[in-house]
C-alpha cells in the first residue's frame, strides 16, 4: 500500500483495540464512542481485506495475521513519535535563532535579550549579522530585525518596533555644524560631505562620542547613549519613512516562542 494510502487513523484505534481487546475500552482511551471504534476496525478491515479480531460472545481475541503485525505497528508508531519530537526540538521553545544588523544586536537587542533571559533561564539564543538579503529558510531563523521600508517579499511578515526618528548627536560641547558622519542608514549620507563614512550607524554614534563631527542615527539606536550621556542631540528629531521592522515568515508568527519574544521586544 502507498504511503500516502495509509489509514493512519485507523491503525491508531486497531492498536488501542489490540491493547484493550475491548472496542469499549479502546473508545474510552481514544475519547470516541465504541460504535466509532466499530466503525473503524470494519474499515481496516475491509481496506486490508483481512480479519483482525474473532469476536468472541464475552471479549475479543487476535487473529494470528493481526497479533504478528503488531511489533512492527507500534514500532512504526513510535518513530512517528520520534520525528515529532525532533521537529517540536527544532523549533522549540527553548532556542531562538535571531538575525539584526550588528548596531542593532549591540546597542538595543542584546540588554533586551539579557533581561528576557533573567525572565526565562532555560532559553537560548542563536545570533547571527545581516549581512545581505536575509534567507529564513538557509539560515533556519526563527526571528529577523531589519532597517528599512515596509517588507515586500512575498511570504514575510513585518512588525515596526517603534514609529522611528532621525535625531542628529553630537559629543557632549562639540559644534554641531561640522562635517557630518556619514552611514548607510542616514537617506541624505550622500548629499553632504562627510568627515568621516562609517559602516553602520552605531559606528556613526561612537565616532560622534569621539569628538569626530555630528552624525543623524535613528532615535531606537541611540536612545541608549543619549541617556548615558555619551552623546547629545541637536536639533529636533526628523521623521523618517525607514524604521527597523520584526521580520519573519507568515507561518512563523503562531509559533509561541515567537510570539513571546516579540511582545517582550515591543514591550
């Protein structure tokens, strides 16, 4: 019989009945009713073209085709157990693959996670850089964060940590009107000069720090800098149509290890 052809179900109830041999019994572990249960084994039955119980007047007894098949049933029952325990560890609750750019995993993501670890001991994380376009499936994440605009890719799934600004920083009694630090996250980096063009923007906050000239960073990756006084802001915060978006595939946002990291993120 092809695999696909298999009556799995019903296999499962002739394993309860063979336990029991006692379609009542078997009805009451399968939470089904024993007429149900009747119904099943008369479908193997004939499915198979064999007789699998000799009904007795008081009980039922194995025919020696059916009592011979067990082993290899349950056997059969219990590799399937197996792989589900195996996809179920894949994505458990215990381990989660997160991709973010690395300003992003240093600056807001990783206190985030260490506070959700406090909260959750058992759990481990699995960080990786975006480096490119991001490939959920090669790279078996589970969750991504991402600079840019709404995601447009057919299948993912986007939520926005914060409604995003652009504040412009400074080192504390720097001039605010020098050379800009220019980076790949600020849109008008290639409009003005620069004293310096960095990699990412939180290069762009520490060479800010540093005395080097003013940088405009988005206001979620320096939030924590400006409160610890390492920078400063001048001027007023500037929206911005980019922000950093929880990204991943649609599937993956009932998974509950998924939805339990993000509200803790946009908590």
């Amino acid at each position: 019989m092809k695999r696909t052809h298999l009556p799995l179900n019903a296999l499962r109830v002739f394993d309860a009945a063979a336990r029991h041999l006692s379609f009542t019994k078997a009805a009451d572990e399968l939470a089904v009713t024993p007429a149900a249960v009747g119904q099943q084994i008369r479908a193997l039955e004939d499915t198979l073209g064999v007789v699998l119980f000799k009904r007795m007047t008081r009980n039922l007894e194995l025919t020696p085709e059916a009592e011979r098949s067990l082993p290899a049933l349950r056997a059969g029952f219990r590799e399937f157990e197996e792989s589900v325990r195996i996809l179920q560890d894949g994505q458990g609750s215990k381990v989660l693959t997160i991709a973010a750019p690395r300003d992003l995993t240093a600056k807001w993501l990783a206190p985030r996670l260490a506070a959700y670890a406090v909260l959750h001991p058992d759990v481990r994380f699995v960080l990786a850089a975006i480096d490119g376009a991001l490939d959920f499936t090669q790279a078996n994440l589970d969750l991504a964060i991402a600079w840019g605009g709404e995601p447009s890719e057919e299948g993912i799934h986007g939520r926005t940590l914060a409604t995003e600004t652009l504040i412009t920083i400074t080192a504390p009694g720097a001039a605010a009107d020098g050379l800009r630090i220019a980076h790949p996250a600020d849109p008008q980096a290639g409009e003005v000069p620069g004293v310096l063009t960095v990699a990412d923007a939180g290069l762009a906050i520490d060479a800010a720090a540093l005395g080097l000239g003013p940088a405009r960073v988005p206001a979620t990756l320096v939030a924590a800098d400006l409160a610890a006084g390492r920078v400063v802001a001048v001027g007023a915060p500037e929206p911005t149509s980019d922000a950093y978006w929880l990204l991943a595939p649609t599937p993956q946002w009932r998974q509950a290890k998924v939805r339990a990291m993000v509200e803790f993120l946009l908590g």
